[in-house]
C-alpha cells in the first residue's frame, strides 16, 4: 500500500525532527507556526501515527517518528540523488551510450568519435558491439543499443535512418600484383583474379556480389573470412585481393598491400539507425553531433 503523502509534507517533517521546533521548522520552509501545526496534523492523520509528543514548550519525536525520521531522510537523500543525476545527465556529464557499429567504421570514424567523447564528457561511458548489418539493426530494432552507424537497408520499420556519407568500397591487392599498376579497374578485369571476401549476409560481401553480378561476373570468393583484417592479412600473404571501405582504409596497415579504386566503384550508404519513437539521451544527442562532425573531417581527408 502506497501513502500518498507529499515532498513538503516530508520536508516539514524532518525540520521539525532536526529541531524539535515547530516555529523554527516553520520559519524554515516560509509558512506561518500555524499553518506547519496544521501540515504536521494531516500528516499523521493520513498515516493514523502520532509523530510528535508536543506541549507548549517542548516537542519530542514519538517511537514511530524516531523510526520514520531514519527512512525518510534516506528516501529524501535519494530523489535529491535521482534528480542531480537527472540533470547531470540533461548536461552531459553523466550518461551511458549502447552503441553498435560495423567493423569498418569502428577501427576509425567510430574510434575517433569516442575519443573526442572521452575527452570532453569524461562522466560518459560507452558499451560497443561490432556485428553485421542486418544484426546491427536488429539490436536498435529490440532496444538493445540506443543506436548504430552501419549502412541503409531496404526496410527497417520503426527506426528512422539518418544518413552520413556514400561509402566507397577498394580492391586491396597485395603489392606487386600487375593491377596495381592501373590508377582504376573495371570490373572485368577480376575474372582472373583470387577474391577474399567476408562471409556472405555482411554489407562488404553483399555490395561486392551485387557488382559482380552487374558486370556479368559470376565468380566466387576462392577465401571466406569472417573479418576484414583476416581478409587483409591472406591479402598481404599473396593468397588473392579483397575490396574494403575506402573510409576503413586510412586506418590500415598498408604494408604489402596496394589499394585500388574501381571505374564503377560499389558504394554503401552509411548512417545512423535509432529508434524512431524513442528521445534519445543528451550523451547520445552528443555522442551523433561529433560522429558527423567526424565523418564530414575523414571525408576531407579522402578528397
């Protein structure tokens, strides 16, 4: 059973148990000795407690209001707690991101972000989760990250899409290899070459496929990887070449490997996937104003 009593019937309570004064508890919370007699009375009254042993010239607390004083004083403490959190968080020097991104933005953009995020909000925390596209949506689309930055998909009910920037994907070869000599290359000319591609269902994978088929190449991945720096690192062996985020590439060992922009090159949209009926935090607000400002300095970086 819950009792509806109010803040400032507790507020006068606990004066009046500090001082053991009803004129100096009332003068305390600015209203007449009268009208606190009054506060005091409903309060027991509502609880069917007398609190106070009161004569003319002295007030004592009850048993019950020696036990009532302990636990309020600790229930006040604790709003008081609640709302200087809230409003540490509504200024950002509090607050947790659960935040979920694709491999090739993590080792970078993403990085970067959280970085300036350390720097000027050191009270944020941040939990983050690499995974595939489609699981990336699908952890904002259950509430279990408060948002992603992956690549725009064809549906996504109930989440809105924010997009950033056209991602570019390049064939990495490893360095020798004769295509390196080109400034770009066309499609056909990997009907000869070994492929190293990402398992199938991830964005790099899915984007590669659909060019390939476009240009009429039906061609399979001589190597399966499940990560892009196991696909770099067969690259870099000599075992085939690979095509990874022009973006992810400024934050790659180049050592033995060569990068190569395609004449049709296979793009990505990449963005941020929230909740579209949920408000997103300040520390999320935040965390998305330096992620653009991010990417928008990366692209600077590219041109």
């Amino acid at each position: 059973m819950r009792h509806r009593i109010t803040i400032r019937q507790i507020e006068g309570f606990l004066l009046a148990s500090e001082f053991l004064s009803f004129s100096r508890a009332s003068e305390k919370i600015h209203i007449t000795q009268s009208a606190f007699s009054q506060l005091i009375r409903e309060l027991e009254s509502q609880l069917g407690v007398q609190l106070f042993d009161r004569t003319t010239r002295q007030v004592h607390l009850t048993n019950a209001g020696e036990a009532m004083q302990l636990k309020l004083k600790r229930g006040l403490d604790a709003i008081d707690d609640a709302c200087d959190e809230a409003q540490a968080i509504a200024r950002v020097n509090r607050g947790h991101i659960r935040l979920g991104s694709l491999s090739s933005l993590a080792i970078g953009v993403v990085t970067r972000t959280l970085a300036h995020v350390r720097a000027a909000f050191p009270g944020i925390t941040v939990s983050l989760r690499e995974d595939a596209n489609d699981r990336l949506v699908d952890l904002v689309a259950a509430g279990e990250t408060d948002l992603c930055v992956c690549t725009e998909i064809s549906s996504a009910p109930g989440l809105s899409f924010d997009p950033m920037f056209d991602d570019e994907l390049v064939m990495v070869m490893q360095a020798g290899n004769p295509l390196g000599a080109f400034r770009m290359i066309s499609w056909e000319q990997l009907h000869d070459e070994p492929l190293v591609l990402t398992a199938r269902g991830t964005s790099t994978r899915e984007s590669v496929a659909a060019a390939l088929e476009r240009h009429g190449i039906g061609k399979p991945a001589e190597y399966e990887v499940a990560s892009m720096p196991t696909s770099i690192s067969l690259v870099r062996a000599g075992f085939g070449s690979t095509f990874i985020s022009r973006v992810a590439l400024l934050d790659t060992d180049k050592r033995g490997i060569k990068a190569v922009r395609m004449r049709q090159p296979a793009l990505r949209r990449m963005g941020i996937y929230r909740r579209a009926d949920r408000t997103e935090s300040p520390a999320v607000h935040k965390f998305i104003e330096l992620l653009k400002l991010e990417a928008s300095e990366t692209l600077t970086r590219l041109r």
